[in-house]
C-alpha cells in the first residue's frame, strides 16, 4: 500500500511548494492528489486559462518523487460560470436554487454545464494527460455531497421527462406500472410528469423510486464523460473517484463500473458522531471510531471496482464538520491506514498536507499545524510507512462470506420506511458487525456480482428480487440468509401478486401475510431485545428453524435458504450468524467488544478499539506461539498486531 497525501498548491506561497514536496517524500508519501477545487485558478476568466502555476506546482512535485492524482474541478464551478448560466445550479425539494459561495452547487442534468465540463476536462488532459509524474485522474469530488445528488430544476424535469419516456415508451404503460388510477393521478404524456417534489402529502412512490433510478443515472452519466475524455488523452492513468460514507443517493456500483479504482474518503469520528448509532457508542468510541465503520466502507468499496479501492481521504484528527469534533486517540490514525492496508487498499492518501487557516475547514487537522510544525497525525504517518516496509505486499484474501448491498432497496426504504427508524443501511451495518465480531472476513457486492468461491451468502434485505438471482442463491448450495422485506415489491413498487417474500417463495415456501412497525419499547417476544422495529407475519406449512421462548417464529429454513421475518437484536443475530457459520464450517471466533481481526493474504491482524490493553492469548489459545510482524500478544490501546496465519 502507497501513503499520499491531499495538497493543494495554490493555498499556499509557492516558494515553499518544493520544501513541502521534499516534506512529504521524506515523510514516506508517494502519492499527492491536487487540482480538485481549482478552477477559478486554472481559468479565472471566460476562456482564458492559466496553466503556468500548475505547471510548475506538477513539476515541483514530480521532481521531488512523488506521483500525482490530478482532480477534474468540476465540483468547485467559479462565479463568472455560475452567472453566465445561473439555472445550472440545482435546486432542493423545496423549490429553492442552491446559491454560489460554497461547493457541489450544480444540476447534474444541466446539459450546457456539462458541455463546460467537457471543455474544462478536455483542455486539462491535452495539456497534462501524458505528463510523467501524473498516476491517476479523480473525477469531480465526492458525488452527492451536501445532498446534491437530487435536482428539482427545470433542467432535470425535462430530463426525467425523456428518462420515462425512454423506459416506459407510452405513456398509458407509465399510468399502469405506477398505479395512476390512485387519487386520479394519470398523465396523458411524459411532458406533463413533474418531480416528485412539493405536493402536497406524499408522491406516489413509484414516481419517486423512478426518480431515484433517474438521478442516479445522471451520475453514472456524468460521470462517464470525465471517464472517456480522461481515458482518450491520458492512457494507462487509473480513473478513480472519492466516495463518501453511508451515502446511498446514487449506485455507487454503476459509477464504479466506469472507474480503475474506486476510492473513498475516512472519517471515523465524524461519521460515529454524525449518524444513527446509540450515546452509549458514541461516547465509548468518541476517540477510535465505531470499530466497523471504517472496515465496512473498505469492503464495500472493494466491490464497487472490480476489487481496486483505495481510501481518497483519511482523517488526520479532528474535523470541522461534524456536531462535535474530538482528536483521535494517539494511534488511531496508524490503525486506521493499516486496517485499511489489511483489506486490501492500494493507497491510503490523508486529508490533508497542512491545516488549512482560512475559510470553510481551517478547524480540520491536516498532517502538519497551520505553522508547518508535524501534527500527530504527520507523527503517526512516518511510522505507518515503517509499518508498511516491515509488512511487505498484501495478497487477496480468500473469498469467505458474501453480503449483497443493493442501493436500490436504500432508496426504496427511504420513500416508504413503513416505520421511521427502518434504515436499509442500518440494518446492513449491524449484520456486517456482527459477523466481523464473529472474525469473518466479508466482501460486501451488488446483488448482480458473482457468488462463486463464497461459503456463506448474507442478504440484509432485498425488496425487488429476481427469478434468476434467486435460482443463483439456491444453486449456490452454501448457507443463505435473507432479510426481512425481501421480495416485497415489484420493480414498479407494487406488492407482489403472490405476497411477499415474491420470487423467493420458489426457494422457501413461506408467504407474508402482515407486517408490523414497532415504536422503542413495543416488541415481540419475552426478551424485548430479540425483536425490535419490524415484524412479519408468516403463513407457512415449515416448522420454523429458529423461534422464541414465547413461540414466536423468527427464521425459517428449507435446503440452503434461511429467511429472517424481522429485525433481529444483536444477541439473537450473532447466535443466528455463529449457527450459519458453523453450517459453512468457517473458522470463527467470539471477539471481545472492542477487537477486529482481518486476514490479509498469509497475515492476520488484529485492532484494538478500545480504551485498555488486551492480550491475543484471551482470544487465540496459541497465540503466544504466534511468529508477529507487528506488535505482540499484548495489543496497546489503539495498537495493531500482524502476525502469519500459519501461527
């Protein structure tokens, strides 16, 4: 794994660039990203580009080593852009325009601000695409940010307009699939469809899964022109871009699928402070990060492109952003690149060079001070790139368990949750946590991906299913697992003629006959944590795999197929998972609370989340046995240790 770092030049005075560069090499980066949010430089009037200072910002950098991945601007549009075209910024679902004065304030959909992005791209890959020290493109900047990927202009109506018209062909075809005859809600032709914005309850949710799917697709879109233009005039440069964690607004699959490499940006803490987990979480891991956030966004992004992935962003302590802000732990940062180093990332670049003192982010810690003393978090990047040498080259880790994301089941759930604490990408998040306390090893793929070579398949929830990838499942001939509200819709968000859980009942005969929210405190069963907000109602001639004390049915099973009627509590999943696991005969092991392990190759290593000291012989009966690459069967707070799986 490759350290790099994010710089950006024209911050700073350029006669301390080559002392910066010479600063970084010997700190043990090797890789630089630039140029993102650059273009008021780059073109800082209609036409007129000035390259000279990014020539020589390049040079700089590559005379000192270091690689560069090189930005396309295109999420930062400059002022005299925004006015000569001021309906290119996007508007918000309460009709307002995003104004100029921060970042991401245009409409994916506004066609003549793509044609400026293919100028703007195009004259940057003429110039640079075949310049030695460039490595790699990003395209833009963290898609979706903000909450951009949603458009309500004028722009992206007429698009969705021809998008329908595209996938439905007549109009009377759209009246059907979304059940227009409700509330007298038909269309006599695609011109007359709005976005599903500003009515005045709620919008059919056909309407706004399409939507989704549409403004997903004018990503993927987007997207794709930096790709081809990037591909024809800089060959043999990886393609990469930043994504973000818990984002669900686009499919990151689809995006990826035009990517080299897909890459995404680290922030433990602010995404532990900012999201849905508990207080008591948040105050134990105020300082380390959630132990399976990062490690979940490693492995999913791995899925994203064709197992290439890196980490664009790492957190260097603390942020700006986030509702509270602590530093990290001493040795957090150092865990945080080895962990993502054990899942198999190609580089690690921290975010960002120096802090910055002005504007939006002068309160986010960069690898040194604002006065270009080392932070900690420069302290712990000179001992990572130690780490890296005394480690050596990461191999693939052998396929273990398979869990299928799918982006469309997070859109879906969020149009109609059916109970207001029902987030797709929650549940996903605890299964995955639990079976990394089991210390199993997980690539989390696209529904479509292939299962071949996995020994176990985990599907949180799968609301729209196919015949074909449910034969797959079957065919698979592994322990399966399927999550509640599979197979509950249609692709056209009806409820499937034959009930839920739709296709699936060709694997597993069970039918959904009724389903129940159910508000903190209201649950089934005698222990209150075994089922909490969602409960299904089975109609089935199978006598049930796993019930509660009080009857209640919970799993039901037939051949390899397992099928969860709810949300499970935590003890009750990790018992169901420890149960699957064993049925696959998979190595694993009941990991204290604030332990992760990962196998990397022909290394296992070990993390330690927690606030104390723990002893690998707690958990490893021979773990004084063990032949360490780092560290010792004493792991420190906030420590790593790496030992060879042969021990």
């Amino acid at each position: 794994m490759k350290l790099g770092c994010c710089y950006y030049p024209e911050h700073w005075p350029e006669d301390i660039w080559a002392e910066d560069a010479r600063r970084m090499s010997e700190m043990g980066l090797e890789l630089v990203r630039i140029g993102e949010f650059a273009w008021s430089r780059m073109e800082p009037e209609p036409g007129v580009y000035e390259w000279e200072w990014l020539d020589r910002a390049i040079d700089t950098l590559g005379v000192a080593g270091l690689k560069i991945i090189l930005g396309t601007p295109t999420a930062t549009p400059p002022k005299w852009l925004v006015d000569q075209m001021p309906d290119m910024v996007a508007v918000d679902s309460n009709g307002n325009p995003r104004k100029f004065g921060s970042r991401r304030h245009y409409c994916f959909s506004h066609l003549p601000y793509r044609g400026e992005c293919r100028r703007i791209i195009t004259a940057m890959a003429e110039r640079y695409g075949e310049h030695p020290a460039i490595a790699a493109w990003q395209t833009d900047n963290e898609y979706g940010c903000h909450e951009t990927t949603l458009s309500y202009s004028r722009s992206a109506a007429a698009a969705f307009q021809l998008w329908l018209a595209a996938h439905y062909n007549d109009v009377d075809a759209l009246n059907s699939a979304w059940g227009n005859v409700f509330w007298s809600m038909e269309y006599r032709s695609f011109d007359e469809i709005d976005p599903p914005n500003l009515t005045v309850t709620e919008p059919n949710p056909a309407h706004i899964l399409d939507y989704r799917r549409f403004a997903s697709d004018e990503v993927v879109s987007f997207n794709r022109l930096q790709a081809d233009i990037l591909r024809e005039h800089s060959p043999g440069r990886d393609i990469i871009h930043n994504f973000m964690g818990f984002v669900t607004d686009f499919d990151h699959h689809d995006v990826g699928a035009d990517c080299d490499i897909a890459s995404w940006d680290s922030y433990p803490l602010g995404f532990l402070e900012q999201y849905w987990f508990g207080e008591a979480d948040k105050l134990r891991y105020a300082r380390q990060g959630h132990p399976d956030i990062a490690a979940f966004h490693h492995d999913l992004y791995r899925g994203c492109s064709n197992g290439r992935w890196a980490v664009m962003e790492q957190q260097p302590g603390p942020v700006n952003w986030a509702r509270y802000n602590p530093a990290p732990l001493p040795g957090m940062v150092r865990l945080w690149a080895l962990e993502a180093m054990a899942h198999g990332a190609e580089f690690c670049s921290f975010f960002r060079w120096r802090q910055a003192p002005f504007a939006q982010e002068q309160m986010h810690a960069g690898l040194l001070r604002p006065d270009s003393e080392d932070d900690q978090g420069g302290l712990e990047a000179r001992q990572v790139s130690s780490d890296i040498a005394k480690i050596g080259p990461i191999s693939e880790t052998p396929k273990s368990v398979a869990l299928l994301f799918s982006y469309e089941a997070a859109w879906l759930f969020e149009t109609q949750p059916q109970g207001r604490d029902f987030r797709y990408i929650e549940l996903v998040f605890e299964i995955y946590s639990a079976l990394r306390k089991l210390g199993l090893d997980v690539n989390i793929i696209a529904p479509e991906a292939s299962l071949s070579g996995y020994r176990m398949i985990v599907a949180p929830s799968l609301p729209i299913l196919t015949d074909a990838l449910v034969k797959r499942l079957v065919q698979s001939n592994v322990p399966v697992l399927i999550g509640p509200r599979s197979g509950s819709k249609t692709v056209n968000f009806a409820i499937p003629a034959e009930l839920p859980p739709g296709p699936l009942q060709r694997a597993i005969p069970i039918k959904v006959t009724r389903v129940e929210s159910l508000r903190p405190g209201l649950s089934k069963g005698e222990n209150d944590e075994d089922i909490s907000r969602w409960f299904e109602h089975v109609e089935t001639a199978l006598t049930p795999d796993i019930e509660l004390d009080d009857g209640t049915a919970m799993v039901f099973r037939s051949k390899n197929v397992r099928y969860l009627a709810a949300w499970p509590g935590s003890d009750f999943l990790r018992d169901l998972l420890r149960k699957m696991a064993g049925d696959a005969k998979l190595d694993f092991v009941v990991l204290p609370q604030d332990i992760r392990i990962r196998t990397a190759g022909g290394n296992r290593y070990a993390f330690n989340y927690g606030r104390e000291s723990i002893s690998l012989s707690d958990i490893f009966s021979k773990a004084e046995n063990f032949e360490f690459i780092l560290g010792s069967n004493e792991i420190d707070s906030a420590g790593v240790s790496a030992w060879t799986a042969s021990g």
